[in-house]
C-alpha cells in the first residue's frame, strides 16, 4: 500500500513544527499533499512564514503552504505568544524563509484537493483552530464524505482547560468551527491534552533531541527547550507536553495510542465554558458516538519513534 495522502493544517508554534518534521521524516508511510495554514499561536503571517521555514529545513520547499483563515469564524483572534514567543518559534534563530507560499487560499485548495483526489484517500491533520476545515465543509459539503479521517489535536476532558479554565486552546480559538468538525460525520480522532500531557519533554529526552547532530536537532532542541519553559512553570512539571507531534505518531503507530469511541461535542453558547469538550467518556447520554478519544500514550515509546524519525532528516 502506498504513501498515506494527508493535508496538515497548522498554526507553528514548536510543536507544529516538530509535527511537520515528523511527517516530513516519514515519507514512506505519509505523502503531505499540501500544509494549511492558520491563525492561532501566533497570526497567520507568522504562522504561514514558520511553516515555510519548516518545510525548508526539512528539505521539503516542495511541499506548497497555503495561508488560510486569519482568524475564527465568529469572535476575535486568541494567540499565545506567551507560550511561543512572539515569532511563534522563538527559542532558536533561523533565516526567514527563501520560498513564499503557494497561491490559493487554504480554503480553496482544502476543497480542490478533495475534490481531485479519488474520494475516501485523503487524512486531514489539524494541529490548530479548525477554521480552514470547518470553513471548507461549510463552503464545499460536497467534500465532507470524500474526507478519508480527520485527526485533530485539540479537547480535553479529565485534563480540563489549558486556556481557559474549561476549554483547550485550538478549540477555544474556534468553537464553532470545531463543532463543525465535529458533527461533520467523517472519522474524527481527537488527541487531547487528556493524552498530550502524558507525553512530556523530560530532561532525558529533550537532551536526546539535542545529540541529533544536524539543523534540524539543533532547533528541534532550541524550539523545545524555549516553549517548554511556560507549561513547567504553570503545572511545576519536568517537562512541557509534547501536543501536536501526536497527531502525526498517531498515524505512524496508532498502538502506541488508546481511546474510546464516544460522543464528543463542543460547548459554544456559554460564555463561562464556551470551547469545551465535554466527552461523554462514560456513556451517560443517548448522544451517538463520533469520535476515538484518545486517553494515552506510550510516551517512551512516542519519543523513541520521534527522536528515530527526526535523525533521519
Ligand atoms: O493546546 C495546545 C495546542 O494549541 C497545540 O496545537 C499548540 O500548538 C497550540 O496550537
Ligand atoms: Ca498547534
């Protein structure tokens, strides 16, 4: 079987970025067709130039970025510099892009692309607000059901907020894009912080990172060790959590994840927990199941395949 076909819709961030690295290490088990960008850690300037920087460190300008939505489809712009920097990959200096993105909105080449490939073949991969995705199937609902899976970094449940006090930042930014998503009918796993904060950059492995002796390593290294700083200090950890990369070690080795099928919707009227997750993870409603909730990680296994991976770039 060939290459899986996926589209990775970002908001880089560090952790997007070693999300896209794992991708792009992986090329005999995913084909990135193209990487979609989004306003959300940092806007979507910055958020499309760091995806360009990404994809050439990697050695991979072939991949188009698209630069998408600047920001949610109601309300105003949430980013977190605080976490990331205000570059969005602060921790490490790189020069700025030499490529530029690729003509076509996000929007418009989420729905050609679809609409090209054979149907039922193609994974979309959000490691950010769900705009691009939830603006498309509202635009296109033609391309909902050629959708192969979605797989979503975002949620949380028996972990609560991480910007809020009860809502997750990728779906805080959008919570009506992300009940969108969520009620759209296609294969949906969600990666929340539920899974994300079993999967933390402990000394050990942040410094296993950092004898990769390569470009890439040596921001792999930077990145982390600057955007960690601000999770360690807020919950007095070893270690940040690890959340996008998830996503993409999903896909490469789904056993070293596991969840439960069950209905998963998005709070979006109250103000109080507007962009909740509330995971019916014990089955108390009628509500129908349409998502895999992942609840764990096999973390050493998770960053043996992501250190492995890396050093291969
Ligand atoms: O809450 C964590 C998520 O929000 C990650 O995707 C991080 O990159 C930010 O987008
Ligand atoms: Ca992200």
């Amino acid at each position: 079987m060939g290459a899986r076909k996926i589209i990775i819709d970002t908001d880089p961030g560090q952790d997007d970025a070693v999300a896209l690295l794992l991708a792009f290490a992986s090329p005999e088990e995913l084909e990135v067709l193209a990487v979609t960008t989004v306003a959300g850690n940092v806007p979507l300037e910055l958020t499309t130039r760091n995806a360009l920087t990404v994809c050439e460190l990697a050695g991979r300008s072939d991949v188009p970025v698209h630069a998408g939505c600047d920001g949610p489809m109601t309300g105003t712009l949430k980013t977190a510099e605080a976490v990331h920097g205000q570059t969005g990959l602060d921790g490490v200096e790189l020069p700025p892009p030499s490529t530029a993105p690729a003509p076509g909105h996000a929007v418009d080449i989420l729905i050609e692309t679809l609409r090209r490939e054979p149907a039922g073949t193609v994974t979309l991969c959000t490691l950010g607000a769900l705009t691009n995705v939830a603006t498309a199937f509202a635009r296109a609902p033609d391309i909902v059901e050629r959708v192969a899976e979605i797989v979503v970094m975002g949620g949380a449940y028996f972990e609560v907020g991480n910007w809020s006090p009860a809502a997750e930042f990728n779906i805080l930014v959008d919570p009506e894009a992300a009940q969108i998503v969520f009620r759209a009918g296609r294969p949906l796993t969600i990666l929340p912080l539920d899974v994300t904060h079993k999967a933390l950059i402990t000394p050990d492995r942040l410094a296993a990172f950092g004898r990769i002796d390569s470009n890439v390593g040596r921001a792999v290294h930077g990145w982390l060790g600057f955007y960690e700083r601000f999770d360690m200090a807020k919950y007095g950890w070893e270690g940040g959590p690890l959340h996008d990369p998830c996503v993409i070690a999903y896909l490469l080795k789904p056993d070293l994840f596991s969840g439960r099928f069950i209905n998963v919707e998005v709070e979006t009227q109250s103000e109080l927990t507007r962009g909740m997750t509330v995971a019916d993870w014990w089955n108390v409603t009628d509500r129908h199941a349409n998502a895999t909730f992942i609840g764990d990680v096999d973390a050493d296994g998770f960053y043996a395949l992501l250190t492995d991976r890396l050093a291969r770039l």
